[in-house]
C-alpha cells in the first residue's frame, strides 16, 4: 500500500472514529437524559400517589367526625384515630420524596402546617361533642373553620402536584432535544460516510496501478528476506549447539561435585576414625613409655616396650598424614571482613543463579572483623546461595546481608557478627529444619543433591566459633543465620625452663586417655591433684599449696564456665587442654585468653614433658 493511500485511509478512518465518537456521546447524553427524564416520571408519580392517598386520609378523617358528631359512637372516635395515624404516614412519605431545601419543600411545610391544623380541629370537635352532649353552636363554628383549613390545604397538595407535573415536562423536553440532536448528528454522520466511501473508492482505483508496478519490487524483497531468514537459522543452529555443549559440560561440572561432596564426607569420616584412634594412640604411647622407664637396660620386656613406642610413633605419623589428606587444605584463620567477602559472593551469585532470582544486598560498612579461613566463608555463602537457587524454581528474590550484633543478640557470645542469606522459596517444616544439617540428608530430587552442603556449613561456622540458626516455615521461605565471633587477637607465650617443683591439677572424668596421663606425670616427678568435673572446685579451694598446670581435655568433658571458675579461683594457674587439632577461637577467648596452651594428640612422654616446660617457663 502507498504512502499517499495509507495517510489518506488514516484520515478517513480517524474522521470515521471523532464521528462515531461523537455520535457515541450524544447518544450516550441522549439516553442518560431519557433514563432521568423516567426516573423522575416514576417520581412524580409517587408524589401524586402519596398526595391522594393523603387527601383520601383526610377526608376519611373528616367524614369519621361528623358521623362521631350525629351519633357519638366511641367506634368512630377510634377509626379516626387510625386515619390520624395513617395521615402522619403519608405526610412523611411525601417528605421524603420531596426533600427538604427545594421550593417544593417549602410549599410541602405549608402543607403540613394545614394538615395540623385540620387534625387539631378534628379533634377538638371530638372534644366538644363528648357523650350524650351536643354543642350545635360550637360544632358550627368548627365546621366553618374546617372547610377554610380544607380549601387551603387542597390549594396547596395542588400546587405541589403542579409543580412535579411541570418539573417533569422539563426533563421529557431535555430528553427530546438531546434525541433530536442526535439522530442530526447520526444524519450528518451518514452523509460523511457515504463521501469517504466514495473519496476511498477513488483512492484505491488510482493507487490500484502502483501496487501493480511495485509487485516485482515486492517478490524480490520478499526472496532477500527469506534468503536472509534462512541464514539466521543456520546461525541460530550453531549457537543452539554451543549451548548443548556448555549445559553438557555444566552437568558434568555438577557431578563431580557432588562426588567431590561424597569425598568429602568420606575424608571427614576417616578425620574422625583417626581421631578417635588418636586417643588410643595415646594410651599405648604413654603406658608404653613408663613400662620402659621402669625396666632396666637388658630385659627382654623393656626391648617388647621399645618396639611398642616405635610402632605407635609410626601409627602416629599415619594418622597425622590421613589427618592432613582429609583437609582439602590448611585453613588459615584470620582477621577477615565478611561485608566484602560476601560482596564478592553476590556478583558471582548473579551469574550463578539465573535472571530469574533478584539478588539483593543489606551489608554493614562499619562491620566488625571475624577471626575465620576466607575459603571457608566463600564456601559457606556459596552453599547457601546454591540451596536458595534450587528452592525457588520459579524465580524469587534472594537476600545477602551482613549486620553488627551486640550481646543480647549475639548470645552466647559476648559480642558478634551476623551473616543472613534470605530467600522467598518453598520453606521448610519443622521436622525437615531437625534434619536440615544431618550428613546425606537432602530434599531435593535423586541425583540432584549430596545430602552435605548444610552439614559443611555447620562444620565450617562451630569450627570458627559461631552457630547456625534457621527460620523458616513452609511456603514462606527460608533465612539462615550465621553468627560468628568478632575477632580478637591474643599474645603468644614465651618459652623458658621448667620449675623443679609442680603441682598439676588434672581435670576430667577416670577414663581411657585419663589414668594413664596421671601416671605419666608422677612418673615425670610432678606432683599430681585429680579431681572430676566440678569435684575441681573443692579440691582447688581446699589445697594450700599453689597449682602450676591445670590440664582438661578440650570437649563437651570440661566445659568452659568450669575452667573459668578455677582459673579466677587461681588467677596464677596455666591451662593446657589436651585435643585434637589447635584450640578453636571461641575456646581461647571465651575461658582464659592468652593463658591458655594446647597439647595435640597423641604425645608421647618427652611431648607432654616439652610442653609443661615450655607452659610454665611461660609462666616464669
């Protein structure tokens, strides 16, 4: 289609649209004019008919007082009283319908000044005619003032029906106008319709011959478009193709992940196998070292212990190595700002997540540092953002934030940080938040999850020293909250040479790693004070002699409010905790600070001696 034909059907369907909306709106005004002039039709007729039904009361009225007048029966007294009651009704109908303000109401007041008083007169004749007595005079007088209040009230129930009746001919007259108007403008209308059929008609034979010269024009373009079509197709293949690659790709990426996470748990199995055999280690180490102290050079037994020490510092090297192989890496814990580590995490989540998850951030500019490993946080909040992706399918939106929390909220911690990762996805119930960190436990489908995200991160988080809450309910989405200690250095211990007299204090119940120790120790010439659990506070305030050493094991054995009570009862007193591993921070900062030393197991007896030595050369 040309471009002068175009404008000109534009113009002519654009004429065609202000006609037909203007006759729309006449026609519209037309019928709103009718739909009133009815209403207030339906209104008027309402008013007559309470008018007369007023009238009719009245005269009933009036006709129940002259035959109670002639026969002064109580039964006409009665019925007049019912009419009186009927009349008010009427009056306040008409009220109603004509309203108050109007000069209607004003005519509609006078009225009922009439009608009060005509029914004052009514009764007042009741009155004088009383039982067995008759007033003619009187009755005469009333009668006369009757047909006076009668004429005058008749007079003005007339006017007020003459006046709907000319209020009603006023909107039947607006409403002919209105109708008038537009079946002119409908005529109007017809005529510019038929004057643009004929100007398009013209149009269209005149630009008949131009589509013709253009057709050829239009095949060829039309060849180039399909040429042009078709060869974006091809591209559209390749790409189509490259994506295949890369989605294959992703899924193998995926598994190896999850077997990796698999790997995972079967090196943190095989940390607490050693562990635990660490212990045993322990035992055999020590209790073979003091039955070879004890023997003398050339016994046959003392050789079998010798052999017994140099097997287990052999398993001892063992376990230390499948310790070593079971931490992907050493962790080096340090100050370390979480508000910029999780920045960096919400750029790579956007790209991780998709477009269909809006990432949002809340982070403290001001917030405290932590004392943790920075590749642990990032798998942390990696974790985290993965499993909020994979509980909103359908898209959601995903909140990072970071916040600085004082004592009361940071309980049981003195004062903390908080890391939040918030998601609009499907929630969880309260029995699937008491598995939530349970190794290999996973909601989602087969093949999809390893069942060990959630149990890294609580392993990550108490490892550092903080905890892991969960809010969640179902459909409502969930928020993992991570609170972890504010960082907080301590002093190392300089070494020197060991007292020559020492009393220890050994805490802890009589166990495996335990009794032996004890020995051990008075075998090293120490002397040795044993107490269990919170019998330590009574043996430390009983003994008279100063305590050098406390030694606890580090676990759930002795916990921390206990040897807090004993170092403030012997402020002079060092602690050395037996575990595994270095001491975690919350530990260090929460019991004694830099008073506190740590010895790894197992130990052998020049280990334990070496650091007592290097404990109390501290002290000195």
């Amino acid at each position: 289609m040309s471009a002068a034909l175009t404008r000109k059907v534009l113009i002519a369907f654009g004429g065609a649209l202000i006609l037909l909306g203007l006759i729309g709106l006449f026609s519209w005004r037309s019928t709103h004019r009718l739909t009133e002039a009815s209403v207030q039709a339906t209104h008027v007729h309402q008013i007559h008919v309470a008018v007369d039904r007023l009238t009719t009361a009245l005269d009933e009225a009036e006709a129940q007082r002259c035959e109670y007048v002639r026969t002064g029966e109580a039964s006409h007294r009665e019925a007049f009283r019912a009419v009186r009651e009927l009349a008010g009704d009427h009056l306040r109908e008409l009220r109603n319908l004509v309203g108050a303000g109007s000069e209607q109401g004003h005519r509609l007041e006078a009225v009922e000044r009439a009608v009060a008083e005509k029914l004052a007169l009514l009764e007042r004749s009741f009155k004088l005619r009383g039982r067995n007595r008759f007033d003619m005079r009187g009755q005469w007088a009333l009668t006369v003032r009757l047909r006076e209040s009668a004429h005058g009230l008749r007079r003005g129930l007339e006017e007020v029906k003459v006046e709907e009746g000319a209020r009603l001919a006023r909107w039947q007259a607006r409403a002919q106008d209105a109708a008038g108007q537009t079946f002119v403008l409908i005529d109007v209308g017809n005529l510019f319709a038929l004057a643009g059929v004929g100007l398009a008609v013209f149009g269209i034979r005149r630009d008949l011959k131009a589509w013709g010269r253009s057709e050829g024009d239009l095949r060829q373009a039309h060849r180039q478009t399909v040429e042009e079509v078709e060869q974006q197709r091809g591209q559209l293949a390749v790409v189509h193709e490259r994506l295949d690659e890369q989605a294959n790709r992703c899924r193998q990426l995926e598994d190896r992940c999850r077997q990796t996470e698999k790997l995972s748990t079967v090196g943190r199995m095989t940390g607490e196998v050693a562990h635990d055999f660490n212990n045993l280690l322990t035992v055999i180490l020590n209790c073979a070292a003091v039955i070879h102290a004890r023997l003398t050079v050339g016994e046959p037994i003392r050789e079998l212990a010798g052999h017994v020490v140099q097997a287990g510092e052999k398993a001892t090297a063992l376990t230390r190595r499948l310790l070593a192989f079971t931490r992907n890496r050493p962790t080096r814990p340090g100050p370390l700002d979480l508000t910029a580590v999780v920045a960096e995490m919400a750029t790579l989540a956007r790209y991780l997540i998709g477009r269909k998850i809006e990432v949002t951030t809340a982070l403290a500019a001001d917030l405290r540092p932590v004392l943790a490993d920075r590749g642990q946080m990032e798998q942390v909040v990696l974790n985290l953002i993965v499993n909020a992706r994979d509980a909103m399918p359908d898209g959601g939106r995903l909140l990072l934030q970071t916040r600085n929390l004082g004592a009361e909220e940071a309980k049981p911690l003195s004062r903390g940080v908080l890391l939040a990762v918030a998601d609009t996805g499907c929630g969880m119930d309260e029995a699937t938040q008491a598995r939530v960190f349970e190794p290999l436990f996973t909601t989602k489908g087969e093949g999809k999850g390893t069942g060990l995200g959630m149990g890294i991160v609580k392993e990550i988080v108490q490892g550092s020293g903080g905890h892991v809450r969960i809010v969640s309910a179902p459909g409502k989405g969930t928020t993992v909250q991570i609170v972890l200690p504010s960082a907080c250095g301590g002093a190392g211990l300089p070494e020197g040479p060991p007292p020559c007299s020492v009393t220890v204090l050994l805490v802890g119940p009589q166990g495996l790693v335990e009794d032996p120790l004890l020995r051990v120790l008075r075998q090293l010439g120490y002397t040795v004070l044993q107490a269990a659990g919170p019998e330590a506070v009574a043996l430390v305030q009983e003994a008279r002699q100063p305590i050098h050493v406390l030694i606890a094991p580090l676990g759930d054995t002795v916990g921390a409010d206990l040897v807090r009570q004993l170092a403030a009862l012997r402020p002079e007193m060092r602690v050395l905790y037996v575990a595994e591993g270095a001491i975690p921070p919350h530990v260090r900062r929460d019991v004694v600070g830099p008073e506190t030393s740590v010895l790894p197991k197992p130990f052998t007896l020049e280990g334990l001696q070496r650091k007592l030595s290097e404990v109390l050369g501290a002290k000195g």
